[in-house]
C-alpha cells in the first residue's frame, strides 16, 4: 500500500501540493490542479495553523461553490477573527449542498 503525501509538505516553499502528480507544484501551474488538490491543501494548511495560507490557496480553488472549499474558508477566516467572512464562507457551503456536514475542526 503507497503512503498518502500529506499536503502541507509544500507549505515552506509556497507551493502547492499536486493530488494527481504527487508533488509540490509553483503557484503558477495551478491551472493543471484539480478540485480536490486545492481543498486538500488548503485543508492541511487550516488545520496545523496556516490559516493566511489557507485562504490564499482555497481562494485558487476552480469551484468556489465546492461546500469543502468554504468550509475550510469558513474555519480559517474565524480563527484569523475575520467572523462576518467566516460565517458568510459556513453559510455559502450550506446553500451550495443543504446536506453537505460541516466538518468539527478541533484545535
């Protein structure tokens, strides 16, 4: 069995980890990205604490509709006190998908 990259790997050089290409990739190739390579980074990078980082690469995101995408969107703005953005991001992602389960982040 491979062992799953974790995207965050990518987080000191700016870079965003690729789900298809298994590697890290400059900014500006993002356009050959997928969906889920910018919500499992800018997953990763919420959830140890990027949260600035975070936004910049869930803000890449092809979808902006994707509930994933807006509620990690949703968690870093409240952690970085943006709330009237955050609650705004939640909102989004239930209006998108109305069965969509918010993720409970602990930290």
């Amino acid at each position: 069995m491979k062992k799953k990259k974790f995207a965050n790997k990518c987080f000191d050089n700016n870079k965003i980890f690729s789900n298809t290409r298994e590697k890290c990739v400059e900014e500006k190739e993002t356009q050959t990205l997928n969906q889920d390579s910018f919500y499992s980074h800018g997953r990763g990078l919420a959830r140890t604490g990027g949260y600035q980082d975070a936004n910049r690469v869930l803000n890449l995101a092809r979808d902006s509709s994707d509930p994933r995408v807006l509620n990690y969107l949703g968690y870093s703005n409240r952690k970085l006190g943006n709330m009237d953005k955050a609650l705004t991001c939640y909102h989004a992602a239930v209006t998108s998908n109305p069965d969509f389960p918010l993720e409970s982040v602990q930290q």
